[in-house]
C-alpha cells in the first residue's frame, strides 16, 4: 500500500502519525477507527479490506473513478488549458521541489525555484 514511499512521507500525506504508522506495520495492529478512514480515504483503499485483509481493496467509489488512458489525457489537457501561466509554473515548481505529494500539498513547496535548491 506504501509503495515505494517512505513511511514518513506516506504519514505525512495521509495525516497519521509516522510511529503510528510504524506500529501498524512492525506489530500487525489495527488502527483505530479515525485513522483507518483517514488511510482508507489517502489510498482509495475500502475500509474493511484494511482491517481484515479480505475482499475488494479498492472501494466502490475508487473503481467508479478508474479512468480509461484516452480519459485522462483528455482531462489533463482540460486542466492544462483552464490554468494561466503563473498557475502552471507552480504545478512545476511544486513538482520539481518535492514530487506528487507537493503537487497536493502547497505547504510542501517553497517559494524559491527548483534550479535554485541546495545553494
């Protein structure tokens, strides 16, 4: 569920605490009702194949969503096209900065551009 992200960026996306996260992973326990939702709601993932590790993982409203390639092609020219300028290079610089996560996350980025890190 994880994936290749670490558990500290996937706590920090999903609004649970990293030890929490650790816990669940290192002991197999069950979190509790409001961070199950709060995993189940980041991932698309369905609540009780959170917890009981049975069923459809995905949720109903998720498989409702999955879009076809020539979709979302046509829906990220949609979104390109109604940004202006400065928005689109915010996107980017946002991306560049600090990946997905900062694309969704605006407190993730800085304001000082991607060229610019590290000096």
């Amino acid at each position: 569920m994880i994936g290749k992200q670490s558990v500290a960026s996937f706590a920090r996306d999903c609004g649970v605490s990293e030890a929490s996260i650790r816990k669940y992973l290192k002991t197999g326990t069950v979190p509790g009702i409001d961070s199950v939702a709060t995993i189940a709601a980041y991932t698309g993932r369905s609540l009780t194949w959170l917890i009981t590790g049975e069923g459809d993982p995905f949720t109903d409203n998720a498989k409702q969503e999955r879009l076809s390639e020539e979709d979302i092609k046509k829906w990220w020219s949609l979104i390109f096209d109604a940004l202006d300028a400065e928005n689109k290079t915010k996107i980017i610089q946002a991306f560049q900065q600090g990946g997905l996560s900062a694309v969704f996350n605006p407190s993730l980025t800085t304001s000082k551009p991607a060229t610019q890190r590290g000096k």
